[in-house]
C-alpha cells in the first residue's frame, strides 16, 4: 500500500493511500486527515477523506505547495503508528427494497443498462450467484456497511459492506449515467453503496428507497436541526428491510417530526474486526439493538 | 429596499464569492462562476467585494427596483437597459424606485454580473449567500429564480456613484480559442503517452451540457489506456478509479471520450480518473465559454500556475486601485 501525491492544480493535493479499496486504506487516510486537522496548518482551507484516498485544498498565497507536502509526508509517517480504531455510531435505515419509484426509474433508463430485459436488482443477484431476489436482500441487509466517504453531493453517503472480500456485492455502474434518481434512493456501484440524498442524476444500479431523509438544507427534520447533514465518515449502517405499509407509516412520522432514526454509539476496532468478521458484526448488532 | 423579478431569464442565481469548507460532506463552493466580474461590479456600486449579486446565463432577466441604487453589469456582454434604453456594461448607473432593468442579447461571454448598491440581501447559509441548486442551499429559496419572486436588498452603507467605470485593459475575457492552462497529475498516468500529446494539441469544443457543476468538452481524440487489472472497488472501465475526491477544475474524462472540467457546483467526488486541474486563475474564464466555442488544454507546471495567480490578483488589486 504506497502512498502516492499528486497536486490538484495550485490548490489541491491528492492523496492516493491505495489504489484498492480496503479499510486498511481507509484508516490510513483518516489518520493523516486527523492529523493535518490536529497540526492547524496555516493556509489549510479544506481537509477532504474519500474512500481510499483523500484530498486537501490550500491556499498557496499562505503556504507554499511544496512546504505542504513535505508537512502532510512528515504527518503521514506519524500517523502510519496510529491505532485504526474509531469513536463512532451504528444507524439503522429501514429501506423499501423493489420500490415502485426506483422501478418506474429504471425502466425509464432501461436502454442504459447492462441488461435491458431485468430489473437492477435481478441483475445484481444474478451476477453475484446469489440465486434469487431474496436472497440477495438478506446478503444486502444482513453485514451492516461502512460510512467510507461522504460526497458527490451534499451529504450522500459511500457505503463499504463490512464482510469478506469473497463477499461483498459487486455491480457495474450503468453504461451511460441516468439524468434521474429518485431521492433517497439505495444504490450501488463497484464494492459500493450509497443512499442518494437529492434527485438527480446517477450511474449506480438501483436497489429500494429507504423513507428516512439524510439531508435537509431547511433543517425543519427532527434530528436534523443541529446540522443538515447526517453522516459522518466512519459511520456504520445497518439496513432494515420493510414493507410498504411501514414505508408509508415512516414517511407520515417524518413529516410529523414523530421519527428518530436508531443510533448508537459504538467503538469500531479495525483489527478485530479482521479477526472475526461475523463475530464482530454480531456485536455491533448487539449493540444496536440492546440483545 | 428589494428587487421584483418580471421574467427570471434563463437561469438566474444569486452568488456571492462562495461557501468554503464544506466539500468534505459534498457541498461545494459555489459562488460566482467568473469571480473577477462579481468582484469588479460590487466595487463599481461601492460593496463590499464578496456581496451577493446577480448571476445572469446567456440570457439576462427583466427587473424592477422598487427604491433608488446604483447599479451595475458586468462580465459577459449582456447589454443592459433601464426602462428600454441602452446602458454600458462595466459602468455603474443610477436607478429610481419603479425603474426596470432588462437586458438585449447575448453578445460576448456566456455569464453578466448584476450587482445592486447594498447587495442581494438573503439570508446566510453556512456562511454565504450562493445559490446551491443541487443541494436546494443558500440564495433565494435554493433555487433559479421565477417570475415573481421578489428580493430583498441590503442597506448600503455607501453607495457607489453612477458613472464610475473599468478600464477595458482590466477586463480579462476567454481568447478564441480559449487557452486553459492545466497541471497534469492526478492519474495522469493512466493514459498512454500518445494520448497525453493529443489530449493537448487537440483543439476541443465546449458541449451543449455545460453548467455551474461541469463544462463539458468534446472534438479531441479518444484517449487511449494504459492497461491495467482494475483494482479491487473501481470498476472494469479503464477510466474508472476507486471513487475519490475530485478537485476544483479537475478534469475528468469517462470512458476516455469527453473531457469534464469541474466548477463552483462541483460533485465533491466520485469514480472517474482525472488527467489534471485547470489552475486557479484560469476558472473564471471557463465561466465566460459558450457551448460551441473552442478550447485547448495548455499544460504548465506548478511555477507557472503560481506566477498566473499572482498576475490575476495584480489585475484584481488594479481594479480596486482604479475604483478607489
């Protein structure tokens, strides 16, 4: 795993911490942002991690572009010695999966696809040989997922599947982008997930829709008041399928301001986590449920 | 003091200098496309450089005032009237409670500047004023304006005489075709070196899918590939990379064929490989580029992109030594 920098113009550098996904690659680049944070450099405007990676942009009328980069290679030695372990919470997000807006969406988009004559999620089950629809939402819902990056738009979760390589859903992201997502829409592209926070345009293969808003620039949402924006990098999700009448319950609650999301506060270990993937997310499910 | 809004024109938004330092979570700066023009019409009515003004695309709106304030337009060539007749752009003008402005079209550039004495007075959101359209954030209720909509306007605290103009030597515009200069890096290196030669002789053309989040540039030569196993997470199209933060002004290039240069709405990241960044002093002239028109990539190192930020603030400082 090299670390590889790169200038994004006169403003940015780019951090590669791995060309592959892994947490390991994760940790790696949040402890170097944690420590670019923690070291207040003059002239650090904005401290971005990403999945694999991460980016910070600078104004270099206050340091110079090269002094930078030696700063953030001193801190990267640093930070390589530090424990990837992380103060963090467990959400639930209950999700309508097969919802009839996604659908209708995607057949909207159909010629875009890889396989006009099924449905995403047929698809995705297909090429993941997990047989049936069903059994591809127990693998979907089951192993809670990883809050690796957030952004593309305001407040979109990344989402990593916390289980074994061998594991992890896999998908293409469509042959040409779609002009149109629904809000709130679960997706999926490559080893990742993602809830759309807005409507708008998107490549990744369309699951369900959950009912829970994750971002709100009016701030008029229950428990989004405090800050419009719910995730966080580090946090951790774990999918509750419902059905329609749930769906539809949840939707009145929001409106109503009678929701609050499920949230625990959890500490994430990433080497014991390693050890014993299904143990651990046992625990963390534990945790989140209080049995 | 506020403004009425007869007809919105094509895609009006309120900016100001933009919203820094919430990328992290995926919203962006915003804030003017051609910044220098915002800076240059809130000096002429005598605001403060970063107050919020009027973003006006290839076709201006139609305005009425209902209180006296100086005016002024700037940026591209969107010529003004005020009750129907002519005004410059560049030069700050007088109006009276009733007057309507509205604009003849579009002449040079692609975006105007309409800054109002006081400034567009909405409220501040994480720290700005700029209209955020994708995230439904900041100007006027998030959006483009409507007919309708009525603005409110700042008290000024000094207003800017009418008549006060800038020197046509300070007004920087896009040549034809456009020279961008650009600092390859990024994932440069996934490109052939055949390509890389191509991909900055090749003379580009802006496409009509052009906005605030992205130009959109086609007419090069495909790029060609280094190959490669696709690493664990990315995605089997060459272009893909493990989904990662994308600079202001990187350019982006999916499946090799149109190259995307991001701007002030910028996504905040995702799963194509960029060649490189345009450089700071070279953004605003993105914003004055029309569909159709031409552009070549000009590759400069580090050294040259600094001494090109220098020259836009000395052109910034004249400005201001020209209005003082």
């Amino acid at each position: 795993m090299k670390t590889r920098y790169s200038f994004g113009g006169d403003e940015h550098i780019f951090v590669e911490c791995d060309e592959e996904m892994s947490l390991q690659a994760f940790f790696k680049g949040l402890s170097i942002t944690n420590g670019v944070r923690d070291s207040r450099i003059k002239g650090v405007t904005e401290i971005c991690p990403a999945n694999a990676s991460f980016q910070i942009k600078f104004n270099p009328d206050e340091i110079a572009p090269d002094d930078l980069l030696a700063e953030l290679k001193r801190i990267e030695e640093t930070a390589s010695k530090s424990v990837a372990s992380l103060k963090t919470r467990i959400i639930e997000i209950p999700v309508l999966y097969n919802d009839p807006w996604t659908h209708e969406t995607l057949m909207r988009f159909r010629e875009r696809h890889q396989d006009p004559s099924s449905t995403d999620i047929e698809y995705a089950a297909r090429i993941n040989d997990l047989g049936t629809v069903d059994n591809f939402i127990k693998a979907h819902s089951g192993a809670p997922w990883f809050v690796s990056m957030v952004g593309f738009v305001a407040g979109l979760p990344f989402l990593y599947q916390m289980a074994e390589r061998s594991k992890q859903i896999e998908v293409p992201k469509y042959l040409r982008p779609r002009t149109d997502t629904p809000k709130l829409t679960v997706g999926h592209g490559g080893c990742f997930g993602c809830i759309y926070s807005v409507r708008g345009a998107g490549g990744y293969q369309m699951f369900g829709v959950t009912p829970m808003p994750i971002y709100d620039p009016t701030q008029t949402i229950s428990y989004l008041k405090d800050f419009m924006v719910l995730f966080r990098p580090g946090d951790i999700v774990k999918w509750k399928p419902i059905d329609r009448e749930e769906y539809d319950q949840t939707v009145v609650d929001v409106e109503a301001g009678k929701f609050q999301p499920l949230i625990r506060e959890v500490i994430f270990a990433l080497d014991e986590f390693e050890k014993d993937i299904d143990g651990y997310n046992r625990k963390l499910q534990e945790a989140l449920y209080g049995h | 003091m506020a403004i009425k809004v007869h007809s919105p024109g094509l895609s009006t938004t309120v900016q100001d200098l933009g919203r820094p330092g919430y990328y992290h979570i995926g919203i962006p700066l915003s804030g003017a496309m051609d910044r220098e023009a915002l800076r240059s019409a809130n000096l002429l009515v005598g605001n403060d450089e970063n107050a919020a003004g009027l973003e006006v695309v290839f076709m201006g709106p139609e305005l009425e005032f209902t209180a006296p304030a100086t005016v002024a337009v700037t940026g591209g060539e969107i010529p003004p009237k005020l009750n129907g007749e002519p005004r410059e752009t560049w030069k700050s003008f007088a109006v009276k409670a009733g007057d309507i402005l509205s604009f003849d079209f579009l002449k040079a550039g692609a975006r105007a500047y309409i800054a109002v004495s006081g400034g567009i007075d909405v409220p501040v959101v994480l720290g700005s004023r700029s209209t955020y359209t994708l995230g439904a954030l900041g100007g006027h209720q998030g959006r483009k304006l409507a007919a309708g909509d009525e603005l409110p306007v700042g008290t000024a605290s000094k207003s800017g005489a009418a008549g006060r103009t800038i020197p046509i030597s300070l007004r920087r515009m896009p040549g034809s075709p456009a020279t961008l200069r650009m600092l390859p890096g990024l994932y440069w290196h996934r490109i052939t070196e055949d390509a890389g030669k191509h991909f900055l002789t090749d003379t580009w053309k802006v496409a009509p899918e052009a906005d605030r989040i992205g130009y959109r540039f086609r007419g090069g030569q495909k790029l060609a590939f280094v190959d490669r196993k696709p690493p664990f997470g990315a995605g089997s199209d060459p272009s893909n990379i493990v989904d990662a933060c994308y600079p202001y002004g990187s350019i982006q290039v999916p499946g090799g064929t149109e190259p995307i240069v991001l701007h002030r709405d910028a996504v905040s990241g995702g799963g194509y490989f960029m060649v490189g960044t345009v450089i700071s002093a070279d953004m605003d002239l993105i914003g004055q580029l029309q569909p159709h028109m031409q552009a070549q990539f000009v590759a400069v190192d580090m050294a040259a992109a600094l001494k090109a930020r220098k020259d836009q603030d000395t052109l910034a400082a004249s400005v201001r030594s020209a209005l003082a």
